[in-house]
C-alpha cells in the first residue's frame, strides 16, 4: 500500500525554499520526525509511511540541496548544524512542540543535536545505524561516492550501479530491490539521463576535516537518557560498531538496541525486524 500525502514547503532562515512530505495522522498523537541520511530524500521513508498510514501523522523534510528542496547558494551550508536550523523552522512554523524523531545517518546526527538544544520536546527517538562515534571505514567509504555525478541511460543501469557499489552489504538483495532503491535515490533529468537527486556540492562540507560529523556527540547524545529510544544496527554497518552500541547502551540503561540482520549502512526501515522494533517503540510512547 503506498500512503498518501501532501507536498508542503517552508522556509529556512536564510530564505532557501524547502519542501517536505506531510502524511496525515492523529492529532492526538505527537508527529513522526522523520530525517533521513546525507544523500537521500523525502522518499526514503515511502515503506515506513506506508506501515504506519493513518495512524500516525509523519513529517517528513527534506534537506536543502535534496529532492524537491532548493539547491543552497552558499555550498559551506550543506552541514547538520545549518540542516537542524531548517527543521527548527519547520517545526517552529508548524507549531509542533513535541514529536518521536526517526533519524537515518545524518538525520540522527541531527536528532542529537536538537536534543543538545532541549531534549524535552523527543517523546521517542530511533536511531538508524548511526551513533555518537561514526567508524572510520564507513566514512571513508561514503566520502568515495558523494558528489561523484555519474549518470545512467536506464533505471536497470541505475539498479546495476547501485548493486555494483552497496551489493557488498546487501548481499541479498534482489534486483527489484536495488531497482526500488534506485527510484529512491535517483530522478530521470531533462537530459533524459537518470541521476542521483541532490546537490553534488554536498560533498564539500562533509569532504572537509570534521565535516561529517561534529565533535564529541555524547553530551548531546546523553541528553536523551530519559527519552524512550531504538538503535537500529545493520548486521554488516561500518558506521555504527557493535562497540559503540555497547557504550550507548552503558550511558542509556533504558535504550533497546536491534541488529537488522544480513544488511550494512542503513537499512531501509521495511525490515521486519525493523518495523517490529519501531512499533514497540511507538507502542510505548502511546
């Protein structure tokens, strides 16, 4: 089933139009966040927000440079601290003070910052293969494909591409799949060429000696310790180590940790295993 929703836009504060997917739920509930990883988009969450369809309202944004949103004119704002600004707005304009916040890579990255900010307004957070420490394998990997612009005649040389590249963690996955993942990540251009759909200026920022990631995320990670939380690690990840896990774990007694088996850096939330562990969470911030 895929789930309907409306295309929103708001603005962030230097002017840049931004767009987000805002799926309609309960009022009675507080909204699902949901930020997504540093070259994906809005649709990353469709299989999500088709499980949840109804019965819960999902805002889904995205970042500047990505899908539907403007391209930013000033390329050294690609960063998670100028992306928070953004969804600060965005949740400033919408009058929305309480939420559960579902953070891919980067989106958790910024889920940690804003509860630096105040921690108060997270009534659940999932965290998706993504921690205060980020391995150094994983970064290096990701730094040796963003901004790279290839392009592909077909979506069967997308899917092939993207096989070619991630098939090492994904060694399951069927070509349908790696098809569905590349309508997800890729848009067919007026070229007639199918190509990644973000700014490849993205990869400046985060090229840059502590680009990917601020320094020293515990504190802002620790400010959630009362907040009902879920890590999701996928079995092969070389971002989020089973090590970190462990600390998180150590400074979180209350936090659940799963491990999404037979998949690396990120999965993609349409796991059983995943959607099991979301729903517990969700069930608990009821």
């Amino acid at each position: 089933m895929t789930a309907s929703f409306s295309h929103e836009y708001w603005t962030g504060p230097d002017g840049l139009k931004l767009h987000y997917r805002d799926y309609a739920g309960p009022a009675d509930k507080p909204p699902v966040l949901c930020l997504h990883g540093l070259t994906r988009n809005a649709r990353d969450f469709a299989p999500l927000a088709s499980h949840l369809a109804g019965k819960w309202r999902l805002i889904v944004p995205e970042m500047r440079g990505r899908g539907m949103s403007e391209y930013a004119k000033d390329v050294s704002t690609y960063s998670p601290i100028t992306y928070v600004a953004d969804v600060e707005a965005l949740l400033s304009g919408l009058g929305i003070g309480r939420f559960v916040s579902i953070g891919t890579s980067m989106g958790g990255l910024m889920t940690m910052l804003m509860a630096a900010g105040d921690a108060s307004r997270f009534a659940g957070v999932v965290l998706n293969d993504i921690g205060p420490e980020l391995g150094p394998a994983g970064l290096e990997r990701i730094a040796g494909y963003v901004g790279h612009g290839r392009s592909f005649p077909t979506w069967m040389h997308a899917a092939r591409a993207l096989q070619e590249m991630q098939g090492e963690w994904f060694p399951d996955y069927a070509i349908e799949t790696w098809l569905e993942m590349a309508k997800r990540t890729m848009v067919l251009g007026q070229n007639g060429r199918i190509a990644f759909d973000y700014d490849m200026a993205i990869a400046e920022p985060f090229n840059e000696a502590g680009g990917a990631a601020p320094p020293d995320l515990w504190p802002a990670f620790e400010a959630l310790s009362d907040v009902p939380m879920l890590v999701l690690r996928g079995e092969l990840s070389d971002l989020l180590s089973d090590e970190t896990v462990a600390a998180m774990k150590a400074r979180h007694p209350l936090m659940r940790a799963v491990t999404v088996p037979r998949v690396g850096h990120a999965p993609l939330l349409d796991e059983p295993v995943s959607l099991a562990a979301i729903n517990e969470l969700l069930a608990e911030v009821e």
